[in-house]
C-alpha cells in the first residue's frame, strides 16, 4: 500500500489498512511495509494482540478487529474466510446451517460458522469466533451463490445444494430432525427444477432422503424433479439415518428407502 509510509507505528499501519477496506494481514506484509525483521514483525502483532486489535485465525494470518467486534475477540468467519481461503489457495463455500442462515432457513444459530472444502482442514477457534470445515467431494460443481459481507463477498451454496448437503450431513446439522426442520423452512426458495443439478454433485442416497424429507414436511411438489432422477438411478435401498440397523424397518419404495428411524420436526 503506497499511501503507507514506513514510519508508522504498527498500530497506525492497520489503521491505515482498515482505512483502505483491507481487514487482513501477515506479518511479512507488516515487516516489508515498516522495514522490520522478521521477529521484529512477530513481536510488534504480538503487543497488537494482546490490547485486542488483531487476532490470528491462522497461523501467520491476522485480520484487524474493528471497535464493533473487540468483544468477539476477532472478525466473524463470513468476513475473513473467503480471505483465508484465497490466501491458502482452497476453493471454498458456506454451507450446511451456516449456509441456510443465509435464506432465512437456520432453526438454530449455528454454533460455528461451517464451510465446505475439498479436503480435511483443522477447525478454527478465534476468540469467540469458531469455525468447522467439512470436506466435500466435487465442491467445484455444487452451486453457490455470492452474498456481500462488510468485508466483501463470500461464496454460499444455492438452496437446493444446502438442502442436498444438509441430507448427507445430517450429523453436522444436529441430526435428521433438525435437518427436516430446517429443509422445511428452506423449501421456499428452494427451485425444483435446479433440484436435480444440485443432486448430481452428491452421492445418490442424498437425493433419496431429501425427497422423502420434503414430502415429510409437506413439500412433495419440490421434490418431483427428484423422484424422476431417483427412479432412474437408484437400484439399491438407502439408509434414511445412516449407521442405524435395524433389520424390521419399513421400505419406502418411491424414494428407495429403509425408514430406520422416525424424524419429527422441532418446534
């Protein structure tokens, strides 16, 4: 940044980089930028630290925490993930609650902010800021949408892919009948005729125990699109709650299921 003379203090060199939109630095940057060492560098965002003016999601990542958010102890994730991920060269998006907060659809706040990568990753712990990260097979062709952050733009993915995601993951959406509720307060946005693109990134058994979920909730006409995919490609009975046997379940026959387990929706 130009406009950033090298004899600024390290405090008045954030300020500067908030001033500029930029909420994010590292500590080459600050070292190159005020001609310190590289311990020097460590040092000084260490003091920065500690009187709450940045915070490290990462290592070697720090984001600027503006007056607003001091009490979180960091950024929110939604404004330094898409950041993170750029600078760790991992296509990303929001998914799963996190992702169905964003149409209005998360029964529950989320407990941490949940992302979709196309591998492992540790979680995140930043003050009172926590995030998870879900790997995700063929991230790049599940659809996202892009929604405006204070801090920029982030990647979420559409309705019908957090809906798709949400059956595969009913355990890190907390269970089958928080899903169910969920995926019915999400079933108005949710474009029936994009059901099925959202589908074809996932494995079969997702799209079989979403369609019985939205007929469950009373949202059967979302899922027409998915019967006709489901009774095409799927020759083999899914489990609706998986890991769960029980030899005397019914069978659903539409959707090609062994209902193993009740859900009710929450209230």
């Amino acid at each position: 940044m130009k406009s950033i003379s090298r004899h600024q203090s390290t405090a008045d060199y954030i300020d500067a980089l908030a001033a500029h939109g930029r909420y994010w630095l590292t500590a080459t940057e600050l070292g190159k930028a005020l001609d310190l060492s590289a311990p020097a560098a460590r040092n000084a965002l260490k003091r920065l630290a500690a009187r709450k003016r940045i915070a490290s999601p990462a290592r070697g990542f720090y984001v600027v925490i503006p007056p607003e958010y001091r009490r979180l102890g960091c950024l929110p994730a939604e404004q330094f993930i898409p950041a993170l991920m750029e600078r760790e060269g991992r296509p990303y998006y929001v998914g799963l609650l996190s992702a169905a907060q964003y149409y209005g659809a998360a029964h529950h706040r989320p407990q941490e902010f949940q992302v979709c990568l196309e591998s492992n990753r540790r979680p995140i712990a930043c003050g009172a800021v926590r995030a998870a990260f879900i790997a995700r097979k063929r991230l790049k062709d599940v659809p996202t949408r892009s929604f405006n952050t204070p801090r920029g733009a982030v990647n979420v993915s559409t309705p019908e892919a957090t809906a798709v995601d949400l059956a595969g993951y009913p355990r890190h959406a907390g269970g089958l009948d928080q899903v169910a509720t969920v995926v019915a307060e999400l079933a108005e946005d949710i474009d029936a005729a994009l059901l099925v693109k959202a589908a074809e990134t996932a494995p079969l058994p997702w799209a079989q125990r979403l369609g019985y979920l939205l007929e469950l909730v009373g949202s059967g006409e979302k899922a027409e699109s998915l019967r006709g995919f489901v009774g095409m490609h799927a020759h083999d009975y899914a489990l609706l709650s998986p890991g769960i046997e029980e030899p005397a379940a019914q069978r659903h026959k539409g959707w090609k299921l062994v209902i193993n387990t009740e859900v009710e929706l929450e209230l």
